[in-house]
C-alpha cells in the first residue's frame, strides 16, 4: 500500500517542480509586444521610419529573450519599456515624415501648376502666331493646289499609258513564251510536250539541254501564278506495264523537281504516270514510239482547275 501511495505524490511532486520554472508573463512585456506589433502593421511606419520600428523590435526582443531565459525582473521591465517608447516614437516620426511628405508633394504639384500655367500661355502665344503663318500659307497653298492637281492629271494619264504598255509588253511575252514551248490549246488547257530527246533512254534523268526548255516553262508559270500545272510521264507499249508507268512517272516528277529549283511552287504542280496508256501515235513504228515517250504538262486555263483526263484507246 506504501508503495502504490509514493509512485502517484512522487510524479505530482515533479510535475509541480517542472511547472515553477515556467515564468509568468510580465505585464510590461506584453504592453510593449501591443505596442510592438502595432508599429508593425501600421503602414506609415513601415515606409516612412523603418529604423524606428528596427530599434523598437530589437528592444522587445531582447526584452522576451530575456524573460524566457529567467533573467533580471528589472531588466525586462526596462527593455519592454524601452521597446513600447521606441514603438511610439516610430509612429509619431512617421505620422511627422507622412506629414512632410505630403507638404513636399502639395509644394510640387503648385509649383508644377504654375509651370504649366506658364508653359499653356507661352503656347497659346506660339499657336497665335502659328495661325496667322498657318493662313498666309493657305493662301499660297490655294494657289499651288490647281497647279498640283493638273500635275496629278497628267501623271495619271502618262500611268495609264505605262500600264497598257506594260501588258501589251506583257502579253507579247507570254504569247513569245507560248510559241517558243509550241504550246498547244486543248479542252483541259494550254499542253506543252517534253520530247523522249529530252532524257537518256529507259532512265528519268534530264538531258542538260532540256533545261532550257523548262526554264522557259518556269517563266511562264511565274507570270501566270493563279494556273494550275499536270505534269504527266508517258511511254510507248514495248515492255512491262509496271515498268513502263514508274518510268513515265519519274520522268514527270524529274521534270517536276526542276521546276521546282526554278521557283516554281510545289503546291500547284500534281504528277501522274500513265505508263503507254494515252498514245499520241501508233506503237508499231519506230517513229510512233518515240512521240508517244513523253512528258506533257498541262496549264490549266482556269485558276487553279484542271479537269480530268478523258478515257482514251490505245493505238
């Protein structure tokens, strides 16, 4: 019974041991943590006497370091009091900086009037003498504008002119274009054909002298930029059909990678390979089979619109 009595006043004893040793709050502490944590949020003082608020916070926290580590009773009263002046005095020395300020500004924003009160007569004065120059220009103006607008008469008419020179000239061009690529009318639009001079036999690469004759396509195509452009590889009927449609479509798309390089843009060109479909000769003659190895390109006459090719038998 001794025993189970001792364990329970034992740990009373030490509880109430422990809980002396926790100090009590002093009163002067917790007036100048208030005065303390006013300072704080009030915004004057944070702009206009930051050093204040500084020694004011300095003061209140030596003054709880202090009380937390059991110091002088004396000293914390002192330092807490120091830290509830220093509050003080960082309000009423942002309340007087706040006041000067505004003063400052009042004094800026007169002597910023009066500037411009003397800056809108001195203008007023330049715009007076401005509009008595502004209407004696007018009046010469008045004379020199019939002079002007016969000049700009006659400019118009001599534009005119240049500009029907300027497509006479161009369409002698085109149709000098037209003639040099033996370009022929048909119902899906203008055709120009590409002779199998044009490549090495049974390969798709150019002959350096089919060049030219591409260029002069190209030129005609940059002139015309609305038309769309069919380019289509041919052969004739000796050998495999497969063959014979990649070959004529390589061929197309060689011509095709030309006009590219010559500034052409892809975006209006489609390739197509026929193969010995659509002949333009008979196939049982030497000569025959050589017309029918070909590349025509078709420009549309329309913007952009090439209609389909019609079915058509062989020969």
């Amino acid at each position: 019974m001794n025993a189970r009595r001792i364990g329970p006043m034992l740990l009373a004893a030490l509880v109430a041991v422990g809980c002396s040793t926790v100090p009590q709050r002093d009163a002067a502490l917790e007036n100048a943590r208030v005065a303390v944590d006013g300072a704080r949020t009030e915004p004057l003082v944070t702009t206009f006497a930051p050093v204040e608020l500084r020694a004011a916070s300095d003061a209140f926290y030596q003054a709880e370091a202090t009380w937390r580590d059991l110091g002088d009773a004396d000293r914390i009263r002192h330092l807490a009091y120091l830290a509830q002046q220093r509050a003080e005095i960082a309000q009423q020395a942002a309340r007087m900086r706040a006041a000067e300020a505004a003063v400052a500004s009042a004094n800026l924003e007169r002597d910023r009037v009066r500037s411009e009160a003397r800056a809108f007569e001195a203008q007023q004065a330049q715009r007076e003498a401005t509009l008595a120059q502004m209407q004696a220009d007018a009046a010469r103006q008045s004379a020199q504008n019939a002079q002007t607008q016969a000049a700009i008469a006659e400019r118009r008419a001599d534009v005119s002119q240049q500009q029907a020179q300027d497509a006479e000239r161009r369409t002698r061009m085109l149709e000098q274009l037209l003639a040099e690529l033996n370009a022929q009318p048909t119902d899906r639009g203008l055709v120009v054909t590409l002779p199998d001079m044009l490549f090495d036999s049974g390969r798709a690469d150019l002959k350096p002298g089919a060049v030219r004759t591409i260029e002069r396509l190209a030129e005609y195509l940059q002139r015309n930029p609305s038309r769309g452009v069919a380019i289509e590889g041919f052969t004739d009927s000796v050998g495999n059909d497969a063959a014979n449609r990649e070959l004529s479509e390589r061929r197309a798309e060689a011509v095709r990678m030309v006009l590219i390089d010559l500034g052409v843009a892809p975006s209006r060109m489609v390739v197509r390979g026929y193969g010995k479909a659509y002949p333009v000769a008979s196939n049982d003659s030497p000569e025959g089979r050589q017309l029918n190895r070909r590349v025509e390109v078709v420009i549309s006459e329309d913007v952009g619109r090439l209609s389909a090719r019609s079915p058509r038998t062989e020969r």
